[in-house]
C-alpha cells in the first residue's frame, strides 16, 4: 500500500521513501509512500526525479508516468543512456516533484473548483465533465443557453472570488458522514468507487465544498487571474466553458 502524501500536504516538493516492489519489465518502482500524485479527476499525474544511491553513487531518473493500481501506485522511469539497474525492495529513495508544474496544475484545479461553485451558487448548473492541464481547462455543464454576456458574468464572479482571499480547506470524512452533506458531489454522475469507505474533501470556505482527490492552493488569491478564452455548444442541455490562469 502507497501512503498518498499528497492527499493531506499538497505543498511537499520532497519526499523520502522506501522501494516495496521492482517491476523490471515495466521499468516502474511501488513506493510504501509518495507525494507524487497519480492522477485522476481530471487532473494529470505529477512529473518529478527520484533519485537513490547505488554505493558511492547517486542515480538521479526523471519519471515519465505513474499510476495507480489497487492500494498501489507505480512510478515509471524514463529509459537512460547507460544501464542504471533499478533499486532492489527495501532500498531508500527521495523523490523530488516538479514543482513549477504541479503549483500550475494546483492554482488551476482551484479555480476549476471556484468555477464550479459560482456556476451551482448562482446558476444551479451540475457539471457533466472536466479536465485539466497546467494553466488552463475546461468544464462542462448542464446549461440550456449559454451566451456571451453570460460567460463574461461567470468570468467576472470568479474573478471576484479569487480576490475574496478564500481559504481552501482539506478534510477526510467517514463515508457515512460524507453522504450526509447536500450536493458533495456535484457531478452529475456520482463517481466516488463504493469501495471507498473514507472521503476527501475540499472546501473553498464560504463558496464551495466537494468530494476530491485532487492537489489545490491554500487560498483563492495564489490562484490569480482567470479568463474565459471559450465556450460552446456539446450538446441540448451540455454546454463547455474553457478557462486559462495568467503565468506568475
């Protein structure tokens, strides 16, 4: 079982960890933890190094894929010049996230979250879809008419609850306690597995609270400023709004 640090520090750019299991074939590493997060959500699987040593020498591989399986999550090391022979079970390792992406993808998974919730707040729009990369993404929902004023209303409302400077808190709830909250899962389709019996949640105090898995920001303003770039028709009542953060 892999310990997702991720899931209670989002903040964690290094990690040490120790190897349980050696997939040569797949050329991949199962951690007893990692602060990488393995994607899911719509939000992609961190990139990074991880790096051990090997007697007097430090082998340093970037990772090119990981995910999870089961309890488990599998890092994939990118193919080398020279023969590095993988790290045996039980050998000592520290990752290192590659930060500059991972903080994009948290100020965009924020504001895909304030997004959502001024859209149920104000519209009571369900989502139907997501998906994300570093400084942008797009979500879909179920909205009947979709209109350039409206757009630019929903661009600004965000916009203002960025700069409300709103906490971003994490929780993990029993299952049970969970279901008791109204709208947790604002999906349109429920798709937390019934096998999870603990769930996550984030909540944009004042705004927004939802079942997630995913890495955010503390507060609303590290995500800056937001901007519609498009929208258009997927259908009778699926309408998809496209959002991208300006660099900092």
């Amino acid at each position: 079982m892999t310990l997702l640090l991720a899931h209670t520090d989002s903040y964690l750019r290094e990690f040490d960890s120790v190897v349980t299991r050696v997939d040569n074939e797949a050329c991949a590493l199962v951690l007893n933890r990692t602060a990488f997060y393995p994607g899911g959500g719509g939000q992609p699987y961190d990139t990074g190094i991880i790096q051990w040593m090997d007697g007097d020498t430090q082998n340093k591989v970037g990772i090119t894929k990981i995910n999870q399986g089961g309890a488990d999550v599998a890092h994939h090391l990118a193919p080398t010049s020279t023969a590095i022979a993988l790290p045996s079970v039980g050998t000592a390792v520290t990752g290192l996230i590659d930060w500059g992406r991972r903080y994009q993808l948290m100020r965009t998974h924020t504001a895909m979250h304030i997004l959502c919730g001024v859209v149920w707040r104000d519209y009571g729009a369900q989502v139907t879809g997501g998906n994300m990369q570093p400084l942008n993404g797009r979500m879909d929902f179920e909205f009947e008419n979709l209109k350039r004023e409206l757009v630019d209303e929903i661009e600004e409302k965000v916009n203002t609850e960025v700069l409300a400077a709103r906490e971003v808190r994490v929780a993990l709830l029993p299952r049970n306690d969970a279901e008791q909250i109204p709208d947790l899962v604002r999906t349109k389709i429920n798709l937390v597995p019934t096998s999870i019996t603990e769930i996550r949640t984030v909540e944009i105090v004042g705004l927004d609270l939802q079942a997630d898995g995913g890495t955010h920001v503390a507060n609303t303003r590290e995500v800056g400023r937001l901007r519609v770039v498009d929208y258009k028709s997927k259908g009778r009542i699926n309408k998809r709004i496209r959002i991208a953060l300006e660099d900092s």
